[in-house]
C-alpha cells in the first residue's frame, strides 16, 4: 500500500470521522432538518424518529436502555453534568467527592468548582503505573460521599482503571459511581450492567463520529439516578439538558457507536498488533520507557519517553510529516510538562522528554515503518545535540548537578 | 504554532554542535537552564589569547526548536568577536533575528545567559573578576 503523509497519530485528541457517519449525517442538514421537539408535523417527527434510532444504536454499545442516554454536546458538558449536576441533587446524603489526579480537565476543573460550591474533594493519587490504588479508594470513603468519579481509560497513557472492582467498592458503600469513558468507549468493550457504571460520559469525535455531541449515561434502575441541570430551557433530555437537539450530530454519533460496535474487535486486535509493534522498535532506542501500565491499557495509545530529548525539540524533526503529541510544554507560560506523567513520579525530565502516539482506524502499516524511521533518527539526531545525552554518556550524575532554576 | 523560517533552518542544520576541552584555561563554559523547565544550554567560548578574539565557539542543547536555534545562532555570532562585545549581545537581538515568539522568548534569554556564564568561567580561570549580572544570580 502507498504511504500517506502527512501520518496522523494524536487520535486521543481526535479522530478523523468515518465516511460512513458523515454519510448517515448528511440528509438531517437541510432536507430533514426538523426540531425533534416539534410533536405535531412530519418534520419534527422524522427528526425524533432519527433522534430514536440513534439512542438505540448508542445505548447498544455500552449495555444501557435507550432511555439512560442523555445527549449533550460532548464530554466536556457530560462531565460537568454528572459531576454537579449528582452534587446538587444529592446534597442532602453529602457532599464528598472521590477522584484521582489523572483525570482530564474537565473532571478536575469541574471538582475545583465544587470544592467552591462548599464540596469536598478528595483527589486519589495513582501508582507509579498509572493505576489508583483499591484500598486507598476504600479508605477514602466517608458516611458524607455522594460520587466516585474515576476514569475509565486515560487520555495520555491509555491505561484502564479497574472500574469493576471500584464498581464493587462504590456499591459496597452506598456511593455513586461515575466514570469520564471518553477515550474508552468504542475501543474496548464497555458494558454498564457488567462494569457496575452509574454514570459515563463519552464523545462523538473520539470514536470517528462529529465534534460537538456527547453523551451522559444516567441509570435508571438499581439505582435510579438522577442529576441537576445545569441548564434551564425547555426541559429536553428527561429534563437533565435543555437545548434543542442536535439531530445530525446525534445521527452521526448513532452511526459511530454502531460501526465500534460492529468493528471494535477486529480493529482493536489490529490496533494493539501496530501499537506493540511501534513500542517495541522504538524501546530499541538506549534510555527509553513506556509511561503507565502496559497490560490495562487502551489498545491503540502508547505514551513514551525519550530520555535526554526534549519533546517539543524532538517533534520539530518530524512533525512535517507526523502528527502526535508531546507530554512537554515548553509553549505554555508555566512550562509546566504534564500534569498526569508527573501523578505517575516522572520527573520533569522524563515528562518533558515524553511522546504521545495514539493510533487510529486509518493507521496504515507503512505509516508505522515510516514513523518508527523518523522517529528514531530524529532522537538520535537530537541526542547528538544535547548536552545531558553526553553528561549521561560520560557517567555524569545529572541530579547531582545543582541546576539554576528560573 | 508554526516556526520561523530561520528557526527551522538552524535546527535542521545547527551550526557549532559539539564540545571544547573546558580544562583549557582559553576554554570558557556556561552552563544554563535546567532539566525539569525543559532547557539545558551548554555553550563554550575558545579564546585566542594573542588576538583576545573568540576563535571557537560550541554549543550543545536539550530543549525546543528556538532553543536549539538561539543557541546555534550564538555560537555563530561569537566567533570572531572579542570577549567585551561577546557581553553586549542582547537576547532580544536573537528575537528579532530568530522572529521568536513572545512564549519563546526564554529561550533567547538562555542564550544571553549561556553567553554571559562561558565569558565568566573565562575569565575566572583566567584570574579576571567574576561578572556582575552572574555572580548576582548565584
Ligand atoms: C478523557 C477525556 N475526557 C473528556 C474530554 C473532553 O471531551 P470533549 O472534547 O467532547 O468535550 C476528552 C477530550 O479531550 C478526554 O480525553
């Protein structure tokens, strides 16, 4: 097969959406282009129609009722919807958050706002693998916790968390279990009932589906769960998102959830046979590590660093012709590297010298070869240059140093 | 974001990559930066000490692509000037010659300061005062 440049592996950050979902989308623009609330024409029923249909094909893949799925515009939304919207409504019981430093954003921001509102959060550091510790988890549990909010699988390094056995604690305790399943769902088979889930949140275009609409899963039995909108209106979504819907949107994630559905076992066993392969040509290269657990763990990401090289340098001698993403942040004004390579006990070193490859459903072979190739020599290429590969090389200890911090 | 042009260049093809004997007493090396910010600079001066021009200069970097690039261009901008006007180069001069953006603007001042901390080892071994501005910092 021919080689197209240029390579796109940052589908952690996005992916490409299929052909097939843009296909399925392209009547309810301007043809069916009806309100799915407009209850008394044709119009509005055919966009309900379509609205139903997609709700079957999404709660399909995760194990749910069509009635638990809560659209939203993506994950973003639906993390704040479950995490305030569980805060509020269950005020009464509590007011005790559990989650973990490795989160995204939109679960740690969302968390500092509550803690604002009067909450209290507590944040679970992660083992050196990436993984929240079991008994921590338990031990952090008040009579005050209202929601376990723990990720399924994680955005930089892939891994999974243990979400059957946190299920098993949360239930235990009579607490809520809510999980970010962004990077998770139409990857890895994800199955409420049998994961024990309360609440998920996913994203369209995670899973070759459109930007802009997401998912909450709500439960509604054993136990019925409920959430405070964070948005008044017109009381859409069994009144926990107002907003008029987004019909393509949601046909198109619909589409989506039904090709993951359909394709996740082939591609996953496609995709982890091209990722191992990708890590195991570049752990040839001296002084390099894979960040987080490598047996739970997503099977399309690998996250590596590249000891003695700066990411973003490193980058700059392919990112002509590879996309993907780098742990360091030498653009950011805190020059802070990542905050989730640091939860795992990575130095800043490690963390700064680190790359993201997130393979996806378009990967090729001959993009592997071509990325292994370029990746390699513009490490070695970098190596040449950099004055702590030489420190390293000469038996120089390189923390004994004291470094003029700025 | 996208590079300068001159930014690619120079780190495509970096000039004066590489290490001078720093137990020479006309060796100066600076040492700036830090692993856990990102940016390690290592710059070094070769001094004639007939003509007191700089004959040599080398640099080795971990750090970014206007890292890499400011001290490139440094080392290429030292060669053949003596000590003192090696002092009076400035890190906005490598802005402007490098069009850095403003998030890259540490990496010229890194520069600056390789610059300023190889001219203070020069001239500590060569039994001259220690800078100012670098003694300050310590
Ligand atoms: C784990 C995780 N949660 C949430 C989000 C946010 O998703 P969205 O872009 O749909 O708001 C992302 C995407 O960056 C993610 O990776």
């Amino acid at each position: 097969m021919e080689l197209n440049l240029p390579i796109y592996l940052d589908n952690n950050a996005t992916t490409p959406m299929d052909p097939r979902v843009l296909e399925a989308m392209l009547p309810y623009f301007v043809e069916k282009f009806g309100n799915a609330a407009s209850r008394n024409h044709s119009f509005g029923w055919v966009a309900e129609e379509a609205v139903d249909y997609a709700r079957e094909q999404v709660a399909k893949l995760i194990g749910a009722d069509a009635k638990e799925i809560i659209f939203t515009s993506g994950a973003t939304e639906a993390n704040n919807l479950a995490l305030k919207g569980v805060f509020e409504m269950y005020a009464s019981k509590g007011n005790h958050i559990i989650t973990c430093t490795t989160e995204h954003k939109a679960v740690l921001d969302a968390c500092k706002h509550i803690e604002k509102m009067g909450g209290q959060v507590t944040y679970l550091e992660v083992k050196s693998d990436g993984l929240i510790d079991l008994g921590e988890l338990e031990n952090a549990i008040t009579d005050k916790t209202v929601l376990i909010s723990i990720m399924y699988g994680n955005n930089e390094i892939g891994v999974i968390q243990p979400v059957r056995e946190i299920s098993a604690i949360a239930r235990k305790h009579g607490v809520l279990f809510f999980t970010d399943g962004t990077q998770a769902v139409g990857k890895v088979p994800v199955d409420v009932i049998a994961d024990g889930i309360d609440l998920m949140s996913f994203s369209g275009h995670k899973m070759y589906g459109p930007k802009g609409v997401g998912v909450l899963y709500v439960r509604r039995k054993n136990p019925r769960v409920k959430v405070t909108a964070q948005m008044d209106g017109g009381g859409h979504e069994r009144g926990m998102r107002s907003g008029t819907l987004n019909v393509p949107g949601i046909v198109g994630l619909g589409k989506a959830c039904e090709l993951c559905m359909n394709e996740m076992e082939s591609e996953g066993t496609r995709l982890s046979a091209m990722r191992d392969r990708l890590e195991a040509a570049l752990m040839q290269v001296e002084e390099a590590y894979v960040n987080g657990n490598r047996e739970h763990r997503l099977p399309h990401t690998t996250n590596i660093s590249f000891k003695y090289v700066e990411g973003e340098g490193l980058m700059m001698g392919f990112n002509k012709n590879i996309a993907l993403s780098s742990g360091s942040a030498c653009t950011s004004a805190s020059l802070e590297p990542s905050y989730v390579l640091k939860a795992l006990g990575l130095g800043d070193d490690l963390a700064h010298s680190s790359l993201r490859f997130g393979l996806g459903r378009f990967t090729t072979d001959e993009q592997i070869d071509f990325t292994i190739n370029a990746i390699t020599t513009s490490v070695l290429k970098l190596r040449e240059m950099s004055p702590l590969w030489e420190m390293y090389k000469e038996g120089v200890d390189i923390d004994a140093i004291e470094w003029a911090h700025h | 974001m996208a590079y300068s042009d001159k930014v690619i260049d120079h780190y495509t093809n970096p000039k004066n990559v590489g290490t001078l004997d720093k137990s020479k007493t006309n060796v100066g090396t600076g040492l700036v930066g830090a692993p856990e910010c990102g940016d390690v600079m290592r710059l070094q001066i070769e001094v004639d000490q007939e003509s007191g021009l700089i004959s040599d200069a080398k640099f080795k970097t971990f750090g970014c692509g206007s890292a890499i690039a400011s001290s490139s261009l440094a080392t290429e901008w030292l060669k053949g000037k003596t000590v003192d006007q090696a002092l009076a180069i400035d890190n906005m001069d490598i802005v402007e010659e490098l069009n850095l953006p403003p998030v890259k603007i540490h990496c010229s001042v890194l520069a600056e300061d390789a610059i300023k901390a190889a001219i203070n080892d020069y001239r500590v071994k060569n039994g001259l005062a220690e800078l100012e501005t670098v003694a300050a910092a310590h």
